[in-house]
C-alpha cells in the first residue's frame, strides 16, 4: 500500500509552506494596531470603523472551528467542507462595501 498524500494534501502542505509566515506576520500585524487602539482609548469598540474591523475579523473564523483551538479533542472534526468557507474575501469585500445605489451616477454627478 501507497503512503502517498493525496494531491489536494500536498496542496494544502505547499500553500501552508508558502504562506504561513506571511500570514502569521498579518495577524501579529493586526493584533498590534488593534493593541494600539485599545492603549489609546479603552473604549475604542465603541467607534462604527472599529466595530467594522472586529466584524469583518469574525467572518474570517470557519463557522464550527472550537474557540480553543489547542483542544486536541476536536482536531478540526467540527469543521465544515472546505469549499463552503473558501468565500472569506468575498464576505470581507461585500462587508466593507456600500448598498448598491441605482442612481449613484447621478448623485456623484457622473
């Protein structure tokens, strides 16, 4: 018997290998800003562009992932099907984004 990953393993092992640095540095990268925000005023989760972040934060955690996440006894067997998360951007883009206006060519005067 083969002990060969399967491709969509490897694949997953390849992009980790390329993007795990660089997406610890984003998270350690934001945790300080939001760091910073809370030493300059304790009360900053009140502010609408703050609430905006942390919300757009939690669209990125896959829905059924355990809060804590060194709990061996998960070990992801809660998570959903890939493919059914794999939409984060959009989500993120869509939460950040206006309501379609049908006449914001006339009201930008274009």
């Amino acid at each position: 018997m083969s002990s060969k990953p399967t491709p969509q393993k490897s694949q997953v092992s390849k992009i980790l290998e390329e993007e795990y640095l660089p997406l610890r540095a984003k998270i350690l990268e934001l945790g300080a800003a939001l760091d910073r925000l809370e030493l300059a005023d304790t009360n900053f989760s009140k502010n609408p562009k703050v609430l905006q972040l942390l919300q757009a934060i939690k669209l990125l955690i896959p829905e059924g992932l355990s809060e804590d996440t060194n709990d061996e006894s998960s070990n992801g067997k809660n998570l959903p099907d890939g493919k059914a998360q794999a939409r984060r951007a959009e989500k993120i883009q869509l939460h950040f984004s206006r309501i379609y206006n049908e006449s914001w060519r006339k009201e930008y005067d274009i």
